[in-house]
C-alpha cells in the first residue's frame, strides 16, 4: 500500500513488523492480564467488598467488561488523532497509556485497606486500558499496511492478528510462571507482579516503536494537505462509507471476533468449568492449542494476498457453522470421557411444577430453582419437565430425597465425577486436534482482516473508519460472548447451548459479508 517511491526496505519493513506486532502482544497482555486472574478469584477477592463471594466475582468480572465497553470511544479519540497527527505518535501514546494502567493495577491497595476507593481505582485504570486498546489495533494494522508493497499487505499485516494470540498466550504464561516463582506468597501479593511485569515490556515496546519511522502513505498525504479536518464527521459523510462501516461492523469485526473468542475463552471455560479438568491443566491444554494455531494466521493472510480476502473469510465462516458443535462435542468426549459417558447413559432429569433457574438470583425462589442451582454449581447437564411436585431421576431412576447431599451421592454412584482431572494424553492430543480445526477457522476469519480494512476505506479517515466499527464489533459481540454463553448453559443445563450464541452471530455475518463486501484487492488503488 505504501507510494511509489516510498517502499521501504526488506530490513526496514521486518522492523516495522517485528515494532507493531510486538506492542501488539504486550498491549492484549495487559488487557487479558485482568480476565486471567479474575478467572482465580484473586482480583475479587482483593478489590472487592468480600463478605459476598458472588458479588466479589460479578463485580470483578463486570470491571474486566468495562474494558470492552471503553474500547469504542478509544477508537474515536485514537482514530481521530491517528488520522489528524499520523499513524506512529498515536500508536505510541496507546501503548504508553495502556502500560501505566497495568502497572497501576498492580499497585492499587485492596478494599480492606482503603475501602471503597480500590474498586473506583480499578475501574479508571479499566477504562483508561479499553481506551487504549481502542486507539492501539487500528494504529498498528494501518501502520503495516501503508508500510506494506503492493501484493504483500495480507501477509505483513497477518502478524498483528496473530499478536493477538500472542497476547492470550502470553498473558497465560506469565501468570503460571509467577505463581510457580512466588510459591507460598503468590494469593497474598505474588499475583500483583504480571501486572507490574507490564513495565518491562512498556519500556521494549516504546524502545523499538520509538525507532520507526511515519507512515509513508500518511507523509504523502499529509505533505498534499489532504489530511481530513475532522475524520470522525466524515466517516459517516463521506460517499459510500456507510455501507462500509456497516459491513465492518455486522460482516466483519462481528463474526471474526465471536470465532476466536469461542476457540480460546469458551475452551477454556468449558475445559475448566463443566468438563472438571484441573485449572493449570486447562490453561496449558488452551494455551498449546493456540500455540500450534497461531501459524494460521499468517497462512491466510498471505493466502488473502493471492485469491483476494473475501473467499477465506466468507468459507471460515461456512465452515465454522458445520463445525462448531462437533468440534466442542470431541473436546467433551477427550477432557472427561468418565463425565461425558455418564451425561449420555445416566441422563438427569428435574421435574417439578414451574422448573425455572434464575442465575442472577442470590437465592433460589423454590425448590425446583435450588436444585437446578445445585446441579449448575456441580457442572451437571439436565433437562427440567412439568410434574407436581419437584422429582429428580438419574437415568430413569428417582432419587429419594430432593436433597443437594442426597442427589449429589446418587449422581456419584451413577458414575459422574467431581474430582479436577488432568486427561489422559491420548485425550490430550484428541482437544488439540479439535483446537486445532477452531484455530484454522479463527486464522482463515481472522489472518486477512487487517488487510481487508485498512484496504476498505480512504487514507483521510482510514484510521477512524476501520477503528470504530472494529472495536465496536469485537467490544460488544466478543467482550459479552462469555457472560451470554454462560447465561445460556445456566438457563438450559446444556453446557453446550452456549455455542448458540455464536452460530447466530456468525450466520449473521456470513450473510451481511456475502452480500454486501466488495473485493478490496482489486481496488486497493483507489481506495488511497
């Protein structure tokens, strides 16, 4: 994308890469740090009022999503300056802004020693991480891609899309590392330092971004004087932009964001959650799967750069609909084929006059409600019907008391498990194999889609234009995939209806994408 005359050299654009995709990691690192460590009770534990557990968890879990919720105003703060000042500086104030706000959480005292001041606390440094994140993606995708020759954008901007793996994985890594370092100590202070870690890779990242040079695209337009007056105002003004932020939003940020949340939040929720696997073992089962998954990223964005970047796209999400389910089902049957085996022979069954279970509700309204809780808390699937009064079956079998003790003692003897888990390897190798089909739909969905976007719109109000239904799409539709899944599993007892969720949203997409996305290959030269 980059001018004629202004290529850079192979040496300069592998900097470039290397600069953009490496602050690309360390910033989802710090976004990620949170959900990773709220997953341990930790943060609510620590921040929050603890005399009611669940109210610590939700509240904790409720901050993480505040993050999502900022990120589109980042995106019209960033976009703004980004188009207005140039793609490098914006970029760097981004990571500068996110890095302080990690650090500062790890440095926030807890509620019980400045009350009600800690979550306040936590919440602005929340904020000021989702309006960085907002400003950050769309800074380091165009920076790319206007740095990129022609016919090699797909490949060099698939990097920032893999990062954000990177950022997962990373953000994995680093907390099993300091809590096997910090042993004994880690709950009462050893988990504040993924947070301070975050300096370390501020001071790297601002070191090797600082050495970059402007945008070549930006430069030329720039020196011409076409640099937009108010880049927010025209990308909803200028000719045909409103049916490209549409398609950005419901065809392309939308569906590609719910995919990759799905093969790696959702795994991993499942993994721990219903299927009883240990938490560590889970997280390394996740953390390998995206591992050998990343490289899929970078194969579809060079493949983009061949056959254009709507067939991929347009086939990951044909493919994602057929392959969904049966993906989850083969990582149930291997995580926990003990489970999985009794879920299917020993079905439960909870009957009862008006059977409804509330997940929001600190306390059940009847009996029927406190036992579908019960049975939720243990990660037991079940299916309610009408009766008279409230009967429990185990595989036809009525259990004798309604007790949670009671039923708790039958279900065991019918073979459930309660017990964490660690696979055995055969298993092991049956998830990755089923994580591995995910991440290939996550890199054909995913790898073109930096390319496709900085492609999409004019060099004026590119970096608004792509940024704000990017980060509203994956905010919104990817930042609530885990508490709407989980809400559907908690409302159906299926700890597969979940994944609903995500076949809505990504036939969604796939249509919107069908019908209304325009090849931007062929008219990359005339969207500059």
């Amino acid at each position: 994308m980059t001018d004629e005359g202004c290529t850079p050299s192979a040496g300069e654009m592998r900097m470039v890469i290397g600069a953009s995709s490496l602050g690309t990691v360390f910033e989802w690192y710090d976004f990620f740090i949170w959900g990773t460590l709220t997953a341990t009770g930790i943060l609510g534990h620590t921040f929050f009022p603890s005399g009611n557990e669940t109210l610590a968890t939700l509240l904790s879990w409720a901050t993480f999503a505040v993050g999502f919720g900022f990120r589109p105003l980042g995106a019209v703060v960033f976009g703004f300056l980004g188009d207005r000042m140039g793609r490098k500086y914006t970029f760097l104030v981004t990571i500068a802004v996110m890095g302080l706000a990690t650090a500062g959480i790890g440095l926030v005292p807890s509620y019980k020693e400045i009350g009600a001041t800690a979550p306040i606390l936590i919440l602005a440094l929340r904020v000021a991480q989702g309006l960085a994140l907002g400003g950050e993606y769309g800074g380091a995708a165009i920076f790319v891609a206007e740095h990129s020759p022609e016919g090699r954008a797909g490949y060099h901007t698939s990097f920032i899309q893999a990062s954000v793996v990177g950022g997962f994985i990373l953000s994995l890594a680093v907390v099993l590392l300091f809590k096997f370092a910090a042993g004994e100590v880690w709950e009462a202070w050893g988990w504040r330092l993924p947070f301070l870690f975050s300096l370390v890779l501020l001071a790297i990242s601002l070191w090797m971004r600082f050495r970059l040079s402007e945008s070549p695209v930006f430069r030329a337009m720039k020196a011409a004087g076409e640099t937009a007056r108010n880049p927010l105002v025209e990308s909803f003004t200028y000719p045909g932009n409103k049916k490209r932020l549409f398609v950005a939003l419901f065809g392309i940020a939308a569906g590609l964001t719910v995919v990759w949340y799905t093969a790696m939040f959702s795994v991993l929720a499942f993994l721990s959650g219903p299927m009883r696997l240990d938490q560590t073992a889970a997280q390394l089962i996740t953390g390998a799967g995206a591992v050998i998954g990343t490289g899929f990223f970078v194969l579809f964005g060079r493949l983009s750069d061949k056959v254009g970047r709507k067939p991929p796209i347009v086939i990951g999400y044909a493919l994602t609909l057929l392959l969904l389910f049966p993906c989850f089902y083969v990582i149930g049957s291997a995580a926990n084929p003990g489970l999985a085996r009794a879920a299917i022979r020993q079905p439960v069954v909870v009957a009862g006059p008006n059977c409804a279970y509330d997940p929001f509700a600190t306390k059940q309204a009847d009996e029927c409600g406190r036992m579908l809780d019960h049975l939720s808390k243990l990660g037991v699937s079940y299916k309610t019907a009408k009766a008279p009064s409230v009967v429990v079956t185990i595989g036809g079998q009525v259990v004798p008391q309604n007790e949670p003790a009671v039923v708790e003692t039958a279900l065991k003897e019918a073979g459930y498990r309660f017990d964490r888990i660690v696979p055995a390897p055969t298993d092991i190798a049956m998830i990755l194999v089923a994580m591995t089909v995910l991440m290939a739909l996550c890199g054909a969905t995913y790898g073109p889609v930096a390319a496709l976007l900085s492609e999409m719109f004019p060099t004026r109000i590119r970096y608004s234009s792509m940024s704000i239904p990017y980060h509203i799409g994956t905010g919104y539709f990817g930042g609530f995939l885990p508490f709407i899944s989980q809400y559907i599993v908690a409302r159906t007892g299926n700890p597969y209806a979940g994944l609903w969720y995500t076949f809505a949203v990504v036939a969604m997409a796939l249509l919107v994408t069908m019908l209304g996305l325009r090849e931007t290959v062929a008219l990359r030269g005339q969207q500059r």
